[in-house]
C-alpha cells in the first residue's frame, strides 16, 4: 500500500492515521479463533503471558469461563512461536505502511492481544505506549488491528490528536506495574478523539500519543491484535540485565545493525 501525501502528513501532524480493510475477513476470523483456542480452548501460551481483568483476580467480579476473564496476551514469543500472529506481524500491507513511517529496516518491538470481554472489559487510561520502553529514538510506531467492530460503547480507541509534539510525560502505575497512566497532564474525554473502526481496519500511532479506552458496557466482545515497530538502528537505553522482561526484538525485514536493538 502507498499513503498518500495527505495520509503521511496527517502521521505526521496528528500522530495516527487509520487504514481501513487492510486485513480481510479470512484473516481477522484466522486470529479469532486462535486467540479462542487460547482463552477457551486447549492451547497453552508459550514465551507469553496471560493477564486477567484485575475484579476478577481480586473476587470483585464473576464470570462463567476464567476465558471471559482475560485482558491481554503479552510478549515477542506470539510471533516466535506462533503462525497465525507471525503472520500478522509481517503483513504485506501493514510492514508496508510501517516503513513508509519508520523506514525499510525494521524490527518488531510489542506482540500483544487486547481483550474487553462482554460488560467486563475495564478503562485503560491515558497513556503514552513509549512510556514502557527504554528506547531511542522514541519514535517506534503502535498498530492497533481492529479484529471485531470497535465501538465508543465498547472501548474503541480515543487518541489525542498531536500529542505527540508534548514529549515524553510522567506517569504513574495505577494497579501494577504494567498498567500505568499519565501522572504529568490532566486529560478529559474532550481532549481526544473517537476512532470506531471495522474489523480488519488498522490504526497507525505514534508510540507518543496520548490515548485511552473506555469500558465494554456492551453484549459484544472487543479484541484487537496490537504490534509495534521500530527502526532497527534504534537503540535500548539501559544494559540488558536491566530491562524490563517485556522489552525485546525480533527481525522483521531489512538490515541489522551491531550495537542497536
């Protein structure tokens, strides 16, 4: 896929852009049912890791199946050790628009699965996703992949237009310290915008922009597949034994450079 101008200017000003249908129907209903068979199913995750919706782990809420429980997956080793995410990270239309962004040599940085089950699905607050990576430059690059339709009443993503131009802000850990929000700048819901999206569309964001997504008050579930890439000459800004567990690698096309991630 080549952006048009118009669309790179709007990445570049705004900090996002959405591409619709990039991935077809085949494909999002591929990743459904893999991440069921994770959830409901018998496949154990493996070089990843599972987190549940933080009522359901403290007793405050009840749910039929642990699986309507589950919040996100997290971790590189959905695409080092599963075919249908690898797919997905090296899609021909999203690799393409990434580097158009970032440049043709790239890496993966984030694997993830974002789930709002049914009327369980909690708030994420605001927050930058550049605030969880030691990394520069801290320009690495969000895609959010819509894999059922996204909602404002479901928690579709509501994203601060130009943000991004703000910096890195402070923030703070809220229930652990995977889950934190901005502690710096105080955001309201009229600072951002809505996107509702289609399953198979992608959002694009700088990994600076301030968003949130609001709970799943619905019947209706709300997944999305995220990845995130980086320029290969981007460089981790602390020794190896001190990152975090979830900050890691993997090739996805182009060179490699000694000395960089």
């Amino acid at each position: 896929m080549e952006l048009s101008d118009s669309e790179f200017e709007q990445y570049q000003t705004e900090g996002y852009l959405v591409v619709e249908d990039a991935l077809d129907t085949a494909m999002v209903d591929r990743v459904k049912t893999r991440l069921r068979e994770y959830t409901h199913g018998d496949r154990t995750p493996e070089g990843f890791e599972r987190q549940l919706e933080p009522r359901v782990e403290r007793g405050e809420l009840e749910v039929e199946e642990e699986g309507d429980a589950v919040r996100k997956f997290e971790g590189l080793g959905m695409v080092e050790t599963d075919d249908v995410f690898r797919e997905v990270a090296n899609d021909d239309t999203i690799v393409s628009v990434a580097a158009q962004l970032l440049g043709e040599n790239l890496k993966l940085l984030r694997s993830a699965a974002m789930f709002k089950p049914p009327e369980v699905g909690s708030e994420k607050g605001y927050h930058q996703d550049a605030a969880y990576y030691p990394i520069q430059p801290m320009d690495h690059l969000t895609v959010w992949i819509a894999l059922d339709e996204a909602t404002t009443e479901n928690g579709c993503m509501n994203v601060v237009p130009g943000g991004h131009k703000d910096g890195l802000l402070g923030h703070e850990a809220v229930e652990y310290d995977t889950d934190i929000v901005i502690a710096e700048k105080d955001y309201d819901a009229e600072d951002a915008v809505p996107i509702p999206m289609e399953p198979g569309s992608v959002l694009f964001t700088h990994c600076l922009v301030p968003h949130y997504t609001a709970p799943n008050t619905t019947e209706n579930w709300r997944r999305a597949l995220i990845n995130s890439y980086m320029r290969s000459r981007s460089r981790f800004t602390k020794p190896d034994e001190e990152l975090p567990p979830w900050v890691d690698s993997v090739h996805i096309q182009g060179e490699e450079f000694p000395g960089c991630v």
